[in-house]
C-alpha cells in the first residue's frame, strides 16, 4: 500500500474528543466544569500573567540590566547578494527599482549589496549601500559599482 495524503491518519489514540463543559449536571461536566470549587483559577480572569511568582520580586526584575539595543535607530536595509545578479545580462543597469521589479527586494528600504556568491558579468550597479567583498567582487568581474548613500527611492524630493 503507498502512503499518500488521501491516506494518511493520525495514529489511534492520539485523538480524543473535546471536553464540552457546563453542558447540564448529568454530563459530568456542568456547575464548576471540572475546575474546582474555589480558588484563583475557578473562575473566567483568574490566570496570572507569565513570570509571575506570587507577589515576590520576579527574576526578570531582580536581575540587573545592561546593554543597549539600537533597534529603533538602527538602519534597516534590503539586501541582495553578489551571486544573485547573475540573472542580469551583461552590461546591464542593475538599481534598486529593477531589482524590485524582478521581486529580488521589497522596495521598502536601502538596498546594500552584500559579498555572497560569484558574479562574472560586467554590471552597473547602482545601490545604496555595499559591502567590502561586494565591490571587490563587482570590480574584479570588470562591473562599476555605484552607491547612492541610504536614501530610499523616492527620498530626493525636496521639501
């Protein structure tokens, strides 16, 4: 017999039916639907929130903190690799509107061209940002690379 996704099951007892609770006394399940008398977690609200620990000082807090994350202000950046613009023909234009429109980038930030991969075509590249090993690569491959800085597309409008 193959197995197929017309055939397969789960395995026999990994499946159990819902506990359908306050459905009447005679189920078994009504009045305090299997929760107890009394207590914290009796009734609907009653869970504390994750890391809480009765009232004492909990760890995350007790520990001190230190360090700085620069998430806020950080530059975020689209970035595409080296080996992947050898869908391009040769002597092609390369910017960040025709990588967004062959859907190798969002579109939504600087684009930064990093070291990965093989290019063996001369290209004009012309992006925002760029790694060390990428220029390397695009100029020992014959290309001429061109950084705009990390403007978006769009961004030179003045105001």
């Amino acid at each position: 017999m193959t197995i197929g996704l017309h055939n397969l099951s789960p395995k026999p007892g990994s499946i159990h039916r819902k506990k359908r609770l306050g459905t009447g006394s005679g189920s078994g399940h009504g009045q305090t639907c299997t929760r107890g008398q009394k207590g914290q977690n009796s009734t609907s609200g009653g869970s504390k929130p994750d890391g809480f620990e009765g009232g004492q000082m909990p760890l995350l807090r007790r520990i001190p903190k230190s360090g700085f994350r620069n998430t806020r202000f950080a530059n975020k950046f689209d970035w595409i690799n080296v080996g992947q613009l050898e869908k391009f023909a040769a002597g092609t234009e390369v910017t960040a509107e025709s990588l967004k429109e062959k859907g190798m980038v969002s579109g939504n930030f600087p684009v930064k061209l990093l070291g990965d991969g093989e290019l063996t075509k001369s290209l004009k590249i012309s992006l925002h940002a760029a790694s060390k090993s990428a220029v390397e690569k695009v100029n020992k491959a014959g290309g001429n690379l061109t950084l705009t800085g990390n403007k978006k597309p769009g961004d030179d409008k003045s105001r």
